[in-house]
C-alpha cells in the first residue's frame, strides 16, 4: 500500500510539473485537528473525538486558471499520537478567490502499532479553500478513510479527520 502510495505522489508530480503553467507556488499551513476513530461490527458501533493540531508545508501547481493541484506533508498530534498526512488535494476554483477541493490522502501512524493494526490508511478528502489575498489562505477539509485499521478482525476500524488551518505561500 505504501509503495501504491508513493508511486501515485511520483506519477501526479511528474504529470503536474509536465502539464503546469507557471512555477509552483511552495507553502507552510497549520491548524486544527479532530479525528474520530470508528469500530463498527457485529451490529454494534462505537467511536471517539480527539483534538490535537497538525503543520506542514505544501505546494501549489496551477494547471489552468480554474484547476490547481495542491500536494501536502502534514505532521499530526492528536491525544499523544502522532501521524504524518500526505493530501493530494485538486482545488477547483469557482470565483477567484474560492476553491472546493477533493482527493486522496495517505496517512501514517509515526509510532509502533500492534501487529493487528494497520500503520498505513488511504482517504478520501473533500473541503473548501479561501485564497484571503496572493499568499493567506483558509481552508477545512475532511478526509474519509477508506481502509480498514483492524483487517484481522471481524470488527473495522475506521479514522476520519476533520483539518481547519490557515497557512501562508511564498
């Protein structure tokens, strides 16, 4: 999965450094974070909210003037847990200053895990940006795992994100 993962950051690098229009835009962004950790099985369901803050640096390739791509690296801390994020986020602008934003994420736990739980998940993000002037901006994003934690058991185990930052492009 990992492998998939990288090789999938190496074919959109190379597709969006090929087909960009101007030089991207390279930035830093942090926020806030909550994760909800699902387990559902066996009819039953149970989850839990945690907060925490995440930072990271990004970058913006424009591929048209509606249509950018936004790569990411964001480090997390969510009730003494650390993951490591890596959005890739198609921003479709529809005024000039608003975008709505969708694509995959990988997201990693940076400490050991259980043999039973799976380091590594897969998501499905979705949010809004606001570009507050050429180099603030705004966005929340929510980010929908698609894997499951627990593959061993009956039971799955699902982590969704909800990110809110601001960050800042030079």
């Amino acid at each position: 999965m990992k492998k998939l993962l990288l090789t999938a950051l190496a074919v959109v690098g190379f597709v969006v450094s090929s087909n960009a229009q101007e030089k991207p835009r390279f930035g830093v962004t942090a926020g806030y974070i909550n994760t909800t950790i699902k387990v559902s099985g066996d009819g039953m369901s149970a989850s839990v909210d945690e907060s925490g803050f995440f930072v990271g640096a990004n970058a913006d390739f424009k591929l048209s003037d509606v249509l950018h791509v936004q790569p990411a690296v964001l480090y997390a801390s969510v009730d003494e847990a650390d993951f490591l994020h890596i959005p890739i986020m198609f921003k479709y602008y529809v005024a000039e200053q608003f975008n709505i934003q969708a694509g995959p994420q990988g997201s990693l736990f940076l400490e050991d895990t259980e043999d039973t739980i799976n380091s590594f998940g897969l998501d499905l993000g979705a949010g809004l940006g606001y570009d507050i002037n050429e180099n603030f901006f705004v966005e929340a994003r929510y980010a929908f795992e698609l894997t499951n934690r627990t593959p061993d058991f009956d039971a799955k185990t699902r982590i969704n994100t909800l990110q809110i930052g601001v960050g800042y492009r030079f």
